[in-house]
C-alpha cells in the first residue's frame, strides 16, 4: 500500500517537501491557505492573516547559486541575488518542471474554478480576500492506534466544508514568518507613547516614513532594510540595538558574492577546526576588513552569537548621518524615547518594532510539538523528540548562516527516506532520537547552524554526501571545485538516493551561471600564469586537507 502523506503549506520548505515525496513513490497532497504557492516570496499589496508579509523591496540574501534547488539550477539570466519576484518565477518553474501543481490544494476561487485560475490572475499579489476561499488545515492529531500505525488525522476547510482525511506521516512546512512577536511589556511607556507604532510585518513602501523622525528597534535584516529606506524620505532614523550586529555586504571579495566565498568546504574546515575564541576572532576579523564596527556604534557584544546581516548600504547611511545607532531603548516618553546609557530624550514620530516573529503551530495539539520561549524539542531540528512513531516532521525551523532553500531540500530528502522505511521499525521509539534532547531547537541562537555541516550531516544519513577523497583519484577537476569552490546545492546529487546526471555539469558551470547577469560589457583579458600557479597550490592543499580532515 502507498503511504500517504500530508504536506502542510506550498512555500519553499512544502514545494520540496512535495517533490521528494514523489520521488520516493509516496502518495503526497499538499495544502495551502492563499490562492497560488511561493509562501514567504508570494508578494502582495495587502496583509493576510496567517501568512507573511514582505515589503516591496526584498532581495535575497543569498546567491542563486547558493539558493537554488540541488537538481533544478536558476536560469543564468536571473541576477545574483534574486528580487521577490523572480524568486517567486523560479518556484513556479519548479513546480510546473516537477509537474507538482496537480498534488496542491489551494485556495478555492468563489466561481469554484480553484486556486490555479486565481494563480494565474494574481501574478504579482493582487488578488483580495474576496477573491477566493481559503484551504486551511484545521487539526492534525494522533489518530488511536498511532503507537502501532503512526497514522495521522487531519481535518481542512474550504469554503466552509471541512473535510477529515487520514494520512501516514505529515510534513509541516508552514514557515514562521507569519505570527508577529511584539513585546510591548518590554518597553516601558510604551502605552504614553502619541507616536504610531507597528510590527516591520506591516511595512510595504517608506512612503509612510516622510518627513518623520523614525526608531527602528532591531537589527536584524528587515531592520537595517526598513531603516535605509527610511533614510531616503524621513527627517531622521534611529536604529536601537542591545547587541549590535556584524553587518556585510553580498559584494564581497574581488566582488564576488559573499556567500560563493564564505560557505566552501576549504573554509568550513577552518573554521570548524579552530578553537571557539580563535574561530569567533577570526570571523570578527573578516568582517572588520571592510568596516570597523566599533567606529560605527555596531560592534557585537562579545557574550553573543549573531548571524550577519547583509546590507549593502549600512556603514555609508550612517557615515553621511543619515542613519544613528542608539543602545537599546530604557523608556518611552509621549514624544520621544530614552536609550540607555544617554540621558537625553531623542524626539520620535514612529516606532518599527522588528522584534521577530512567534514559532506557533495551531493545528497541532501542544503535546505534539511544544513551544516555550521559542524552544522545542526537535531531533536534528526536524523530529518531535517524544513521539513513538516518527511521522511527524517540521521543515524549515531552522536559520543557517547559509541559504535556506537547500537546507530545506536536505531536510526533505532525509524525512521521506524516514518515513519510507517506518514500517520496518519497531514499536519502541526510534533509535534516531536516542540522546536527542541535546539536539533542542532554541531559536534564536541554536538554529544559527552553519549550513554546510548541518547538510553535510543529513547527506550523511541518506547516502549522498560527496566523497572528496574518492574523487580526487577518479575526477581531480570536480573534487578540486568542489573543496575549494562554493558549496553549491548540487553537490549533494553527485551520488546516492536522488542522484542527478547533470550535478557535475551544473558544479563546474557554477560560476559561468553567477557572471552571466553582471559581465554585461564584454572587455579584453589578459592571461597570467597566476591562476595556474593558485590551481598548484590548492591542489597541494586539498592532499593535505583530504589527508588530515577526512
């Protein structure tokens, strides 16, 4: 008998989800909400309740290269870092090449011709809520006999008809971008405050900024990005920040993007050989190479860990004053806010509170996954610790100091290759959750994982994580891109379940892909011997690596 599977929501993490399940034979539907897939990259003018919201502006963080699925390369046409709405063209690329579409149910359109049609309509967002009728999964518990089956029931809505199906294993893959965190407790005289204030979920356009005196509290990326935007229309912008942040740029060596220099195999393994303070002093090294940030108020407290935020335009924002840094914020008055450690008052017109965002599962009853303070148990940061058959899986709770879209793919593949192979465990709990409380997922500083380790690790489980040694005697050329190259997604298609003939193609063009948009004015080179002289010595380097770090 097939196994069915639920797959809830069509976003990155649900569309990879659906695809690895059919590649594994599995009977898979999925479930969304609005009226068209894309999740988090589905822009749109309004904000609806239960999914994220972006503002117009949202670029990726991360390359293509970086960023894209392990057997479905971007186009090359598509720029480096991807705009909303081309990221958004590339998963309905790959829905339509993986012919996913037709295991999707979407939001029901009131003439009752489906979501598609909607799709179709609403390219770019525009659709309202009057337009369609939601899907929305309901519930999803424990059916009775769950010790020994493992099964699942799950009950959706459309248009006011609910449905319960039954279903083998579930796959929850409905982000945690949508269910704003707004501590206003911790902000004393918040309630004096005349000032508007709102959550950065609310945020579209910086035209409600003009001619205001705008706070920023946060400084994460959707902080720094709502601030220099700010800058261009208000009279002033403050950012308050307790820890500070490493800020860097996606230009980064040479111009290349900073993710093709910072995530290969040959830095990974540096980093994670070094002792905790040398690595830490190393990185703070490397960021400072392109901008003090203890001259720039922006210097990390040393007792935290932080992801970089990625802004092109920070430092030159804030040495031509058009961005401050305060500390973080003491005490709100009616008009105007007072930080610490500065006695005076700093008179404000808005506050944008980017404070992140609450890790919720409403569907779910609490036992099954629970949530306090943002912590779960989650072995691997994917399977609820406790329960006694693993059919549950939570896809994409994770923020890799890396692109999140392979991470998500690595997940996928290993939770099918799970679920595949469940009817040969035995009643007792799972032997992959023994020991597994120290795998907990806190989510504000454990799940800042380094994203090639981590895939790494799940490759490791299903088969398909690349053998440097072994090709380094059968194919030098591919194992030298692939140790000193970045660590592109389609690394992990070289071999086992899922492998893809055109992985070794699509890692060698890798780079060919990346100047495509930019090398738009073609120039005459000059050959050197140089680079011949690098390809000796990193050779020489990857013996020794391969010799003393495998």
């Amino acid at each position: 008998v097939t196994m069915r599977v639920a797959v809830v929501g069509a976003g990155v993490s649900g569309l990879t989800a659906l695809k690895c399940c059919l590649d594994e034979g599995l009977a898979a539907t999925c479930f969304e909400r609005s009226e068209d897939i894309g999740g988090l990259w589905r822009y749109a003018e309004n904000i609806e309740d239960g999914r994220p919201s972006l503002y117009a502006s949202v670029v990726s963080n991360t390359s293509k290269e970086m960023s894209a699925f392990s057997d479905f390369p971007y186009p090359e046409d598509f720029p480096v870092f991807v705009p909303h709405a081309r990221l958004l063209e590339y998963l309905r690329r790959y829905a339509e090449r993986f012919a996913l579409r037709q295991h999707i149910q979407l939001g029901v359109s009131e003439e009752g011709n489906g979501g598609r049609d909607g799709a179709a309509r609403g390219a770019a967002g525009s659709l309202g809520h009057d337009s369609f009728r939601q899907t929305t999964v309901l519930s999803v518990r424990k059916r009775p006999d769950f010790a020994t089956t493992g099964q699942w029931d799950v009950v959706t809505e459309a248009g006011g008809t609910r449905t319960s199906h039954v279903f083998d294993a579930v796959m929850v893959c409905s982000g945690n971008f949508w269910d704003p965190s707004l501590p206003l407790y911790a902000f004393p005289g918040i309630e004096k405050f005349q000032g508007k204030y709102f959550h950065s979920r609310q945020y579209k356009h910086p035209d409600v900024f003009q001619g205001k005196r705008v706070l920023v509290v946060g400084m994460g990326n959707s902080g720094v990005d709502i601030a220099v935007e700010a800058s261009r229309v208000a009279a002033k912008v403050t950012i308050c920040t307790g820890r500070g942040a490493w800020v860097i740029s996606r230009v980064f060596d040479h111009g290349y993007p900073w993710d093709m220099v910072f995530n290969t195999r040959f830095m990974s393994l540096i980093r994670n050989s070094l002792p905790g303070p040398l690595a830490r002093g190393l990185v703070s090294y490397r960021v400072n190479q392109w901008f003090k940030h203890e001259n720039y108020g922006l210097q990390l407290e040393k007792r935290y860990f932080s992801e970089p935020v990625l802004n092109d335009d920070l430092p030159s924002y804030i040495i031509t004053g058009k961005i401050t840094i305060k500390p973080g914020v003491k005490e709100f008055k009616e008009n105007s806010v007072v930080f610490y450690s500065c006695p005076e008052e700093e008179p404000i017109d808005i506050v944008v509170f980017c404070t992140g965002y609450n890790v919720s599962f409403p569907f779910l009853e609490e036992a099954d996954v629970k949530v306090e303070n943002k912590h779960a148990s989650l072995y691997k940061y994917v399977f609820p610790t406790h329960l006694q058959r693993p059919t549950l899986a939570v896809l994409g709770l994770i923020k890799p100091l890396g692109a999140i879209m392979p991470v998500t793919e690595m997940q996928a593949r290993w939770v099918t290759r799970v679920f595949k192979g469940r009817r040969l465990m035995p009643v007792s709990p799972h032997p992959i959750f023994c020991n597994s409380l120290r795998f907990g997922l806190l989510f504000d500083e454990v799940l800042k994982t380094d994203c090639l380790v981590y895939s790494d690790e799940l490759a490791s489980f299903i088969g398909a994580k690349p053998s440097v040694l072994a090709l380094l005697f059968s194919d030098p050329k591919l194992a030298f891109t692939i140790f000193f190259g970045p660590c592109t997604p389609y690394q992990f298609r070289l071999q086992g379940p899922g492998q893809w003939d055109g992985a070794r193609q699509a890692i060698l063009t890798q780079w060919d892909r990346t100047l495509k948009p930019t090398r738009t004015r073609v120039t005459s080179g000059s050959s050197s011997v140089w680079p011949s002289l690098l390809s000796v010595f990193g050779f020489l380097l990857l013996v020794v690596a391969v010799v003393f770090g495998f």
